[in-house]
C-alpha cells in the first residue's frame, strides 16, 4: 500500500512539473559514508549536532577524546577529556554546552565549547557507569545507568541544580534514553532484554506508568532519537540498521546501514533531516537522509 501511494504521489508530482521527485523520494532512508573509516576508536558514540551543525562525537583517534566533525565531513580533535574520564553519550544544552556521560569517572561532564573548558557538572560514586543521555528543553537530563557484567541497570535524572536523583533500579541492562517532542513521554531500551520502556514524564523529569513500547526478537539496542513528529529512531548494534518506530511502537522503516555496530544516532544537515550514525566496527558516520527534522533541532537555534 506504502509504495501504491508513492507511486501515485510521484505521478502526481511529475504532472505538476516536479520532475525530481522520484529521485527525491528514493533517496530517503539510503545510508552513504559521511567520514572516512577509523578516524574513531571502536569507542565512537556521542554524537550530538551544534547550531552550526558541526557534529561531536567521543575517542577520536585514542580513548578520552571529544572528536568534532564539520558540516563537510572533516573530522579533527577538539578536546581532550580529563585523566580517568571517558566519554559516551553526548547531549547540548540550550547555552550550546557539551554536556557528557563520563561512564569511567561516574561524572556527567559539561564542555564550554567557545572555552574549551571542562568542569564537572554532576556527580555520583554509585552510578554503575552513566552511559546515555536525554535532555528536556528546562535543561533536566535523564540517564542510562547499564551494568553490563550483571545484565542489569539503573535510571537517573539530574535536576537543574546538579543534583542527581534515581528514578528506577533493578532494570534489565538500559541503553538508549529519550524524550519526546512534547516532552510527556520518556524511551528507555535495554539492549540484552531488547526491551523498548515507554514512561509518563512529569515537567519535573520524574516517571509514572512504565509500559512496554515493542521488544525485538534479536540483535541488540544502542542509543535513540525522536524526530518532532515523535517517531522513534533506535540504532540496531549487531544488526546493522536504524529501526524507526511510530510512537505507538509501530515499524516504520528500517534503514540498512553498511555498518554493522551502530551505536547511536543525531539529527542535524541544513534543514535536521539529516541523520548522522555512529559505526563503531567501522570507527566513523554514515548518514542518511529521512522526512522531519530531529525534535532538538529548533529548540536548539
């Protein structure tokens, strides 16, 4: 039914003139190289897209690293993290600050990114090792907590003071983290129980009414972003593609990347319709283009 509508759009399309149409519609959801191989470590995650549209991503090159990549592609060594510290999930806040799961030092790390200047945001000797991030627009973060070796994990917020409160223990092994563009719904996955959780989402970043959004049957689960229309975008490690799920938990697409490990995902591009996937079996991004912008991305300018 899908492609009988395309095929009807398109030829309504054409009849108007619109020629390029088809090659518009086809190239949707076809992933393509964005950086060269191996500028990463097996380590790359992150990624998180600036106003200008510059892409962050961690271990350029060695562990403890904070890689930039340009609108072009270019990829070079922005800053070095701290002895002991190692970065994952990267976020911005509203003030374009780096602000980063440090799952080595237990920190949430902040980078000024004008600065360069690094500061520890927040803090806690009992988190297992802060993996993930998600951001809500009045700055609140939401974070995955996994541990790996116990197939077991944690859910944390910190509030807008830096302080951190658990919101949930005893998970399965949790990963991926997001919000949705209303900012009413939290995503949390766990990659060994290939569980995707739904929660109600206070102003506060506080959760109620936990519920299963989808399981998959196999292959892992990494990081995730909504797109402002809410729908779900879940990089599948092991599998090799993007899983992008309605918020009903509905598939979709699923978008074959040429990677095999990917581990998280950001919108950005002229218009955030573009999304830029971290590869870490081939140590960079691949990219691909889909049909709305991330739910970040005019919140952020």
């Amino acid at each position: 039914m899908k492609k009988i509508f395309e095929n009807l759009l398109i030829t309504f399309l054409v009849s108007l003139g619109a020629n390029s149409c088809q090659d518009s519609i086809q190239t949707l959801f076809v992933a393509t190289d964005f950086t060269s191989e191996h500028q990463f470590t097996v380590g790359i995650e992150g990624p998180a897209t600036d106003a200008q549209g510059n892409i962050y991503a961690v271990n350029f090159k060695e562990k403890g690293t904070i890689g930039k990549v340009t609108p072009a592609g270019m990829a070079s060594l922005f800053v070095g993290l701290p002895d002991g510290s190692t970065g994952n999930g990267i976020r911005l806040n509203q003030q374009g600050d780096l602000l980063i799961a440090d799952y080595t030092g237990h920190n949430i790390l902040k980078i000024n990114v004008d600065k360069r200047q690094i500061s520890t945001y927040a803090h806690h000797p009992e988190m297992n090792q802060p993996n993930d991030l998600a951001i809500m627009k009045n700055q609140v973060l939401i974070l995955s907590d996994p541990n790996w070796s116990a197939s077991t994990g944690n859910l944390w917020k910190v509030d807008v003071k830096g302080a951190i409160h658990l919101l949930e223990s005893n998970m399965g092994t949790t990963n991926g983290v997001e919000v949705s563009p209303d900012e009413k719904t939290l995503y949390v996955n766990e990659s060994v129980q290939r569980n995707v959780w739904a929660y109600d989402l206070s102003p506060d970043g506080d959760i109620s009414n936990k519920r299963l959004l989808t399981q998959f049957e196999n292959f892992g689960m990494d990081g995730m972003r909504c797109d402002e229309k809410g729908n779900l975008y879940i990089t599948r490690h092991g599998k090799g593609t993007v899983a992008i799920l309605s918020p009903k938990g509905e598939l979709l697409h699923e978008v074959i990347l040429k990677g095999k490990k990917p581990s998280n995902i950001t919108f950005g591009g002229p218009d955030g319709k573009t999304c830029y996937v971290t590869l870490q079996d081939r140590g960079c991004f691949e990219q691909f283009r889909t049909n709305y912008p991330g739910r970040e991305w005019n919140w952020l300018r």
